[in-house]
C-alpha cells in the first residue's frame, strides 16, 4: 500500500501541471480546468491498480482526463468567457500585439470541431505523434493525419478572415472613419 501511495503521488507531481494545461485548453475556464484535473486524480486513484504499464501513466491519465470532461458537458453547457485573464503563465511579458495574437490563436482553436481541435491540442500542448495521437483517440493513423491537415487548413482560414478584418478596420480608421 505504501508503494501505492508513493507511486500516485509520483504521478500527481509529474503530470498535474500538463493536464492543467490540456483541461484549460479543452474547457476554457481555470476553474473548471481545476476541477476536471482533481477528478482525473480521483478517478485514477480509484482505478491505480488497473495501470499495468508505468510508461503509460500519461496516456491513461490523458484518457481519463478527456472522458471526465465529456461527463462534464453531457451533464451542463458552461459559460464561455469572450476574453481569457492569462493563456499562458509567463504571458505578461510579451507584447500586446503579440497577446492578441495568442489570444486570435487560442479562439480560432477552441472554434474547430471537436474532431479536428483534440488532435491539434494533442500535437501542440502535449507533443504527441500521429502514432500516439491515434492510439489515444482509438483512431487509424490515416485519420489522425487527415484531421490535423483539415484543423491546419480551417486555421488558415480562421486566421487569414481575422487578419483581413483587423487591417480593412485599421486602414478605415487611419483615414478617420469608423464601421
């Protein structure tokens, strides 16, 4: 039991952090994203003895992860913020345009289906393969790498519309008229 205990708290220190971020990035909201990680540990706590691979401890816990916050909204919507207070924790030292950048980033994300955003949070926060990203979405490898082509595309898109939206509103304010 005692190896047990050391074991979980092995995994709390070495990964609460890294399903903070995934939890904020699937949810949005800091507290909800505390929430979502608290009952991943929970629920792993419960199940600890079901890991049969220590080098899998990341992957289960990512899984547990993504099936509390489909528990989540089977059972509410929440309220989505327009604005985040902080994207990443070292962000007051970048500039502003270089927020709103993020800023345009993180909500062009969070606007893709949810078939093309997993994959994409999957590559970009945690590092994945298309390999790793197929096992934890029980997918076909072909299918990982064809949604995360289409999420790249549509965030072309997302991203070339805002872009051309803020310079058609700068030019229009430069010569003094306003929409």
């Amino acid at each position: 039991m005692q190896d047990k205990h050391r074991f979980f708290e092995q995994l709390v220190s070495a990964y609460s952090k890294d399903l903070y971020r995934y939890a904020y990035w699937l949810c949005k909201q800091s507290t909800v994203a505390e929430d979502l990680v608290q009952e991943t540990f929970t629920r792993a706590w419960k199940a600890i003895d079901n890991l049969k691979d220590e080098k899998a401890a990341k992957a289960w816990l990512i899984t547990i992860l993504r099936r509390e916050n489909a528990r989540m909204y089977e059972k509410y919507q929440p309220q989505l913020l327009e604005l985040e207070a902080s994207i990443v924790a070292d962000d007051y030292h970048n500039e502003p345009d270089e927020k709103f950048e993020k800023q345009q980033l993180h909500q062009a994300i969070m606007a893709l289906p949810i078939e093309y955003k997993e994959p994409l949070i999957l590559q970009i926060i945690w590092g994945y393969s298309g390999e790793e990203i197929a096992i934890q979405l029980d997918l076909k490898l072909a299918t990982v790498n064809t949604r995360l082509f289409r999420a790249r595309q549509q965030l072309k898109v997302l991203l070339t519309a805002t872009t051309s939206k803020k310079s058609q509103y700068n030019t229009s304010f430069d010569r003094g008229q306003t929409k």
